[in-house]
C-alpha cells in the first residue's frame, strides 16, 4: 500500500472541499446570514490540515494500483463528508455531530435522506452547501479532480473504476483526464440547462440552482417541506424529464456528441430502462387514477414518482406513501433498480439486473440442454467469466449487507416497513422511504447510532461495496513487498 501517496490525496482533498465552500459562503453573504463564519472556519481547518498532508506526505512514489484507487476513493468520501458535516455544527443549526454527518453523507452520496424536520428555518447558505453535496457527488468527487487537476499517473483509471457506479467502467478517450473532463463537461452544460428551464417557468434562480444541483446528482435534496409539490405542473414536468437524462449512462450522451448515433440506439441497457420507465409509469397511473380528478394530473404524478424513485433522486410532488399498495410496491421496486450505470443515478443499475437475468437464463437452458455451450451477451458483446462472477458476488455482498443493517437497527421503535424501507433507501441511495421515512417524514426519529450505521449504508451504495470493504480491511493496508 502506497500509504504516503493516500494521505497525500486526502489533503489534497481536503483544500478542494474549502474551496468549494466558497459558493455556500458567496450565498451567506450575499442574503446577510451570520452562518458565513461557519464556512470561514472549516475552510480555514480544511486548508491548514490539507496543506500539512500534501507538505509532509508528499510521495516519491506516485504509481497507484486498484487497491490504492479503493482505498483513496472510500477514504476521501469519508473525510469530505465529516469536514462538510462541521457548518451545520459550527452554525448551530444542526448541533449534533451524527446528525450533521448524516444529512452530508447523504448529500454526497445523492441519497437526499434528511435528519431535517423544518426546511424552511435553514438559513440559506446551509441549504446552498447541503444541495451542491448532491452536485459534487453525483458525478463523483475525485471525477471531477481528474477533470481540473493533472494526475501523476494514467492509473488514475483505479480511482475512477472505484468511484464511478456500474459494473463495466471504461475510458471514452485514451487519457483519464480527458475522459474525466469530457464527462463533466457534458454534467455541467445539462445542468446549465436545467436551471435555465426552471427560470423561464418562474422559479426563482436560488430555487433553480437548488433543484437543479438536486436533480443532476440524482440526490433530491430541496428547500420546502412539501418538496416540488407546490410548484407549477411546467416546474414538475422540467424536473421529471431532467430526472429521467440524468438516469441515462453519460457515456451514450458523448457518442451521441460524435454523431455515433447508431451505437446510441442500439443500446440494450436505454431500451431496458425505457421500458421499466414506461411501463411502471403506466401501472402507477391507473392504478393511482380514483385519487386524482384528470388523467393528466395522474399521469404527472406517476411520472414524477416513478422517476424520482427509479433515478434514485427522492424528490415529491405527492406523499406516495398515502396511494394504493400496488403502486407502493412497485416504487419499492425501483429502488432496487436503479437507473443506468455510469448515470449519477443508484441502486443496483439496469445493467446489472439485465445480466442477471441473462445470466440465470442461461442456467435453466443448461439444465435442459447440459451439452449446450452459450455466452451471457451484453450490448452486443460476449462477458468474460469474471464479469459474470464479479456481478453474482456484488449480489451476495448486496443481500448481506442489507441484512446485516436491518438487524442493527432492528431495535429501533419503527414498524417493519418504516425500518426496512429505511435500509432499501439509504443503501440505493433513494431517500425516502415508506412509513416514518416516507414523502412527508424524515430519519430525524432514529438514534444515534442507527444514523451512523445508515450513513455508512449510503457510502456503501454510493461507491458499491468494495471501496469501505477494502478501506476497512488491515491486509489491504500492509505496505507494498
């Protein structure tokens, strides 16, 4: 293990996080809020700590394998997302550590589960800094270094295969950087437009730039009680088809910029997620039709909720908590899902559930046919064993750990679907969930350490698995033979 160069990454870290708090501070200024000292002292304490790593841990040795890429990625998440936890405790208006912790890991994350019970009491500045979490996250915090900050090494490709979400992560371009940057480039000019879509409906540009940061990170995370619910129908819609592209692998947006169309429309993973797109709108829609008075207003309400759930964002237009059990189940569903890999989006990813399927297809054939010799294909490619491995691991470590979480807070005074549900949203990073963490409730009822526990849940989720399991792991850490 290249512990120096670790170390010197995570203060490197560290100052790129005091300098992003520069935006929430501009806000805290610019509406007069005293919680401006707030961000001033965590830069302050993020740019001394992290000039000390990067002076005294400079490394000789800049060359990283997987297992550094692993371990820099969890380790930096980690660190951001107790050094952004510190505003809302130095501030006040979040006075507990573990909750602070928990409303910025799920910022990062793009989880949008909140300890919050009254939005509309934080100042401005905060909700500014816990929105633009989302941003930073949903494309992931170390991407978006490559893509301003020159690398050491081109293997660099470890720490974007350990951030970056789906179980193929590849290069658009030969470099990293230029990958990192092709891939921000196209995250930014979307979310440009969106806040510019969210204008011309009316809404105000801090509202704008607050939804927008939400919807781009797939994170949710919005400055009213009622979430989206009291915006215009024009507002919503914006919202939901901006939820729906930011679902979409970003990779096919770039083929789709070098006119590589039919490769864009021949993707079996778009057409899949389409499909569930499609059909769970319709299946919610008719079976939510008695509750609303047209069947416009009940086809925007699905599509905003299926949306919202399946591109893991969290954002509510309706408390889907109140509507019917099927339509409950099939949003319960989706949070399984997830959107496309390479998205900012959660949860498992169509593509995986696509090769999963494949893949326990191919058994039963076997059985039939115990002669027959058949590859699993994927967007027109044959997978290699270890594809098909690594994925039927990812689903075991998946089952266990959402196991394991649901028996550590197994104690708590919720309902079963209030805790289950819990554990589904936090993992997948979804948000809310049914019961007491539904639309209209929060996670603000749970302790201490269940919130820590569902904290870790969403880091888990966010970089899936690996990354924490291997941070955690001594071995991982011996120094390099």
């Amino acid at each position: 293990m290249n512990r120096k160069f670790v170390f010197y990454m995570c203060g490197q870290m560290l100052i790129i996080e005091a300098v992003l708090m520069i935006l929430p501070l501009l806000t805290s200024i610019v509406y007069k809020e005293s919680c401006a000292w707030a961000f001033l002292l965590t830069g302050g304490i993020e740019l001394f700590l992290g000039a000390l790593a990067m002076l005294f841990l400079k490394p000789k040795d800049t060359v990283i394998y997987s297992r550094e890429g692993f371990v820099i990625t969890a380790l930096t998440w980690v660190l951001l997302s107790a050094g952004g936890a510190l505003p809302f405790v130095f501030s006040g208006e979040i006075p507990s550590f573990a909750d602070a912790f928990f409303e910025t890991v799920s910022g990062f994350t793009t989880t949008g589960a909140s300890i919050l019970t009254d939005l509309e009491s934080m100042s401005r500045g905060l909700m500014m800094w816990r929105s633009f979490t989302h941003w930073v996250g949903g494309m992931g915090i170390l991407v978006m270094v490559m893509a301003v900050m020159p690398m050491t090494t081109d293997r660099s490709i470890h720490i974007m295969r350990a951030e970056m979400p789906g179980p193929i992560v590849g290069k658009l371009v030969p470099r990293v950087r230029q990958t990192a940057k092709i891939l921000y480039i196209i995250y930014i000019a979307l979310t440009l437009l969106q806040i510019v879509l969210l204008l011309l409906g009316g809404m105000p540009l801090y509202d704008s730039m607050i939804h927008a940061f939400g919807t781009a990170g797939t994170g949710g995370f919005g400055i009213k009680s009622d979430s989206i619910a009291s915006y215009s129908p024009y507002l919503q819609w914006v919202i939901t088809i901006f939820m729906f592209i930011f679902g979409i692998n970003f990779n096919l947006y770039y083929l789709a910029l070098i006119r590589r169309f039919k490769s864009v429309f021949s993707s079996e993973e778009l057409w899949t997620y389409i499909a569930i797109v499609l059909i769970s709108v319709f299946a919610v829609t008719v079976n939510i039709m008695p509750l609303y008075s047209s069947v416009s207003e009940s086809v925007r309400m699905s599509a905003f909720q299926v949306m919202s759930i399946m591109s893991t964002t969290g954002y509510a237009t309706a408390d889907f908590d109140l509507w019917p059990q099927f339509s409950r189940t099939v949003l319960l569903l989706l949070m399984f899902v997830g959107a496309c890999a390479g998205s900012t989006a959660g949860g498992m990813k169509v593509s995986r559930v696509i090769i999963l399927f494949k893949s326990a297809r191919r058994e039963l054939k076997k059985m039939l046919h115990p002669r027959s010799v058949s590859a699993v294909r994927f967007e027109g490619k044959s997978l290699e064993s270890s594809t098909l491995s690594g994925i039927g691991v990812y689903l075991s470590f998946y089952i266990a750990i959402i196991l394991g979480v649901l028996l550590l807070i197994s104690f708590e005074p919720f309902d079963f679907e209030t805790k289950f549900s819990s554990v589904i949203a936090c993992f997948n990073n979804v948000g809310p969930g049914l019961g007491a963490v539904g639309p209209s409730g929060s996670y603000a009822g749970y302790t201490a350490f269940s919130k820590i526990i569902l904290s870790v849940s969403m880091l888990l989720g966010r970089l899936e698995i690996y990354p924490i399991i291997f941070l955690l792991s001594p071995s991982v850490w011996k120094k390099k033979s």
